[in-house]
C-alpha cells in the first residue's frame, strides 16, 4: 500500500475505533443506567414480596384463633355456667383443645373469667368498652416486665352467667410469640423487619437495622427525609397506606417499605440495604462494560432475560423463605416438637376426616410432667428446661413414628397412627415401666393416659378428655407411690 493511501485508512480505522469506543461507552452508560432502574424495581418488588407474604402470616395466625375461639364457644353448654367452677373447667378444657393462650371470657360488668383468676378488666383491656365489645378487636397491653401482649376479642351471644349476660370472649398472646413466629432479624441475609404503631413505636422490642427499639421510627427518619418525604411517611402510617423510603445511613443507601396489617392498627416494615441486590448482579454489569458493540446488544438481551429470572428467583426464595417460617411456626423452639400451633392444624384436620367419614383408626396419648414445679423452684428455670427437654427425648425416643406435641409448659400429645398405634398399649406399658423406675430413682417422671378414636366421637376433643382423664389417673397413682 502507498504511503498517500496510508493515511486515509489510519485515519478510517481512528474513526471507526472512536465511534466503536463511543458506541461502546454510550451503550455502557446506558446498560448502567438499566441496570440502576432494574435494582430499583427488583429491590422494590423483593421488600414488597417479603412484606406482603409476612402480612399474610400474621393475618392467618389471628384468624386460626379467631376460629378456635368461634369454635370453642359453640361448644359451650348450659352445663359449663351452672358454677364458678365449671366455668373455669370449660376454659381450662378449651386451653388444652385448642392450645389458645389464656383464653378467657368477659361479662357486661367488666368481670373477667380465667381458669385459675377473676378480676374486673375495665380499666386494663380497651376492648371491653361498649365501643369496641361488638365486634372482633385486636389490641396491645403492656405485660408484666415491660413487654407487649396481644388480645385477641371476639363478642358473645346469648349466654349468661350468675345472671349476668357474657359479653366477650379473648386470648392474651404474648409478643415474643408472633416475633418468634416470623423470625424476624434475619441479619444473615442483611433484611430487617419489624412491627410499628400508626405513631412510629416499635411493637416488637427489637432493633430495626439502624433503628433502636425504642427510638421512634419518625424521629429516626426525619434526619435522612426531606421534610416531603418524612410527611408522606407518617401521613401513609396513619392513613394505613403501603409504601416505600429510600435514604442513606452510614454511605450506604437503604430502601424501606411497609405495608398495613388488617385490623391490628400495625405496619409491618422491611429494611435492605439497596448493595444486597447490587453485589448479586454487580459482576454482569462491569462485564457489559468491557464488551463489543455485538456483545453489547447480546447483553442487552441476556440482560433483559437475566432481570427476568432474577425476579422469579426473588419469588421462590421468599416462597422458599416463608416455607422455612411456616416450619418455623410450627415447631417448639425448646424441645423442637411441633407446638399448640401445630397441634391446633392437626386437631382442624382430624376434625375434618371425622365429619367426612374418612377419618382412620388413631389413638392419643396426653402426657404431663410430674415435679416440674418443684425442679423451677430449688434448682431454677435453667434446669426446669432441661427437665423438659429430656422428656420430650424420652417420649420422641419411645414413639418413633408419630407426631408429638407440646401443648403447655410441662403437657405433651403424641397422635398414634400406623406402626405406634398397632403398637400402643406395649408402648404405654414400656413407657409407664420407665416411669416406674425413674420415680424411685429422681429421674424425669411422665404421668400419661391413651384413648383410641371411637365411632361415637364427633370430635377429637372425645378422644382428648378421655386420655386426658386417665392421665390424671396416672399422675395420681404416681405421686402416691
């Protein structure tokens, strides 16, 4: 090639490297910019997903009780009003059936009925004002050591007692429960949640990320909000309203979003820092940087097939997160068997096969610890715990294949189907022969009475007061040994 022919093709090459460079750069800038969006929705749609899904489980817990409570008055009968006594029987009975916590019921005089207490609740529980009594509450008090619990309320028809006509039924729920329930510092994966009043008040006790529990969440945000901003959020707070936040804490960006919880007056918020999507994707986004005009465009497809499956990836881990809460919920965390929430789902289930006629042949055992008591008194609730555990060992080691609960703090139920209930008066004799010999040794003692399902049971309770009854047989007879 002349060198007077040179020169025009250097200077074509310069030229087309320069629109390439540019093209490259442009085309990089605006990737960058897709990409941002893209973090921004996904990010969004991930703290709505995970808001909405934790809303979901609160509303379900308290509508489950609602059910037993509904379910519990209706078998209430004229019988269980005749005296203080049985009335509190009846309370005790719907306790251990249903696994409701400290379920109680209320008259037009304020006079509340528990199964061991009375005591006139005006003045300590809002929902028996003549405002709130007619229909279904959820409200707070504040517990004894300064926590938070949960009433539940449903109003009640025509039922009286000492001629006083019972106007309200309700549960007391601790906080630490629904906490324990949701799990809710997941510091693992860097997501924070909690629950806040219509006021900013933290609900839980627990910190939200950057915000102490009892820093008002308000006060907090008016000092990364613009004065717009921090108005929309409370305004959206008191009005119920979902939304989001974005501000910055400590340089990093944070996104913020809370949704309302229906009928408990509460937000339920979820905090991520904005770099917990970014270092996901980061990686790609520089790749694009680097890459040819033709593997711009290809990125730029994969890019947006990529967002695609990131976004049904954020929708089965929040599946897969709630799946993992659920089992959570279900699970006593000191001896790890399911607990009254479970065993409630399973009495719901059992009820149901009764009433259709598939229900097969089952047996239960109730369980109590005997000198649990007396173990929490001298040596401490350290040691009370594992007097417990231990004998949820013994139990969980003995019945192999079948479920077991923990429906109190020293009562167990075991439902015996299949192997364990072919099996089950052996098993109880093998139980009870233990049992023996830890009674003489100090040991951990099990007092336990079995009922088989009988054609004639209308509910699982039938089966329950039967080995519930013999239990107590049982306990007897070892406490006089």
């Amino acid at each position: 090639m002349k060198r007077s022919n040179l020169f025009p093709v250097l200077i074509g090459a310069v030229i087309v490297v320069l629109i390439v460079t540019a093209a490259t750069l442009w085309m990089s800038a605006g990737a960058r910019k897709a990409t941002d969006d893209a973090v921004g929705k996904v990010s969004e749609f991930y703290l709505e997903e995970l808001a909405g899904r934790r809303s979901q489980v609160v509303t379900r817990f308290f509508e489950t009780n609602a059910d037993q409570m509904q379910r519990a008055m209706a078998l209430m009968k004229q019988e269980d009003l005749a005296s203080l006594k049985a009335l509190r029987s009846f309370i005790g009975r719907v306790e251990a059936l249903y696994g409701l916590e400290l379920f109680a019921v209320a008259d037009e005089d304020n006079v509340v009925y528990t199964e061991h207490t009375t005591y006139t609740g005006g003045s300590r529980h809002a929902f028996l004002s003549d405002e709130l009594s007619h229909s279904r509450t959820i409200t707070t008090n504040a517990a004894y050591g300064g926590g938070k619990e949960i009433c539940l309320s449903l109003p009640i028809t025509d039922r009286a007692f000492n001629g006083k006509r019972l106007k309200t039924c309700f549960i007391e729920i601790s906080m630490d429960d629904i906490v324990s329930m949701l799990a809710f510092n997941t510091r693992e994966s860097g997501t924070h949640f909690s629950l806040y009043y219509e006021n900013g008040e933290n609900l839980t006790g627990l910190d939200f990320g950057p915000v102490s529990a009892k820093q008002n969440l308000f006060t907090f945000m008016h000092q990364y909000l613009t004065a717009d901003e921090a108005e929309t959020l409370s305004g959206n707070f008191k009005d119920r309203i979902a939304g989001k936040a974005q501000f910055t804490f400590s340089g990093v960006k944070q996104l913020l979003y809370y949704s309302p919880i229906p009928e408990t007056g509460w937000m339920i918020t979820v905090l991520i820092p904005e770099n917990l999507i970014y270092d996901q994707i980061g990686g790609i986004r520089e790749e694009t940087m680097t890459r040819s005009t033709i593997q711009i465009l290809i990125t730029c497809a994969s890019l947006l097939i990529f967002f695609g499956v990131l976004a049904v990836r954020a929708r089965r881990e929040s599946r897969a997160l709630l799946e993992q809460e659920r089992k959570i919920a279900v699970r006593d965390s000191l001896t790890g068997v399911g607990n009254k929430y479970a065993y409630t789902q399973k009495q719901n289930a059992v009820d149901q096969d009764i009433r259709s006629g598939n229900i097969r042949p089952f047996a239960l055992v109730v369980c109590d610890l005997n000198g649990l008591k007396q173990v929490n008194d001298t040596k401490g609730h350290t040691a009370g715990d594992a007097y417990i555990r231990e004998a949820s060992r013994l139990i969980c080691d003995l019945y192999k294949h079948s479920p077991v609960y923990r429906i109190g703090g020293d009562e167990f139920v075991i439902f015996l189907e299949g192997t364990d209930y072919e099996q089950r008066n052996e098993l109880l004799e093998s139980l009870d022969s233990r049992m023996d010999e830890n009674a003489k040794a100090g040991g951990v003692v099990i007092a336990a009475g079995m009922a088989e399902y009988q054609s004639e049971d209308e509910h699982l309770f039938d089966a329950f007061s039967r080995a519930d009854k013999r239990m107590y047989e049982r306990k007897k007879l070892l406490k006089n040994a």
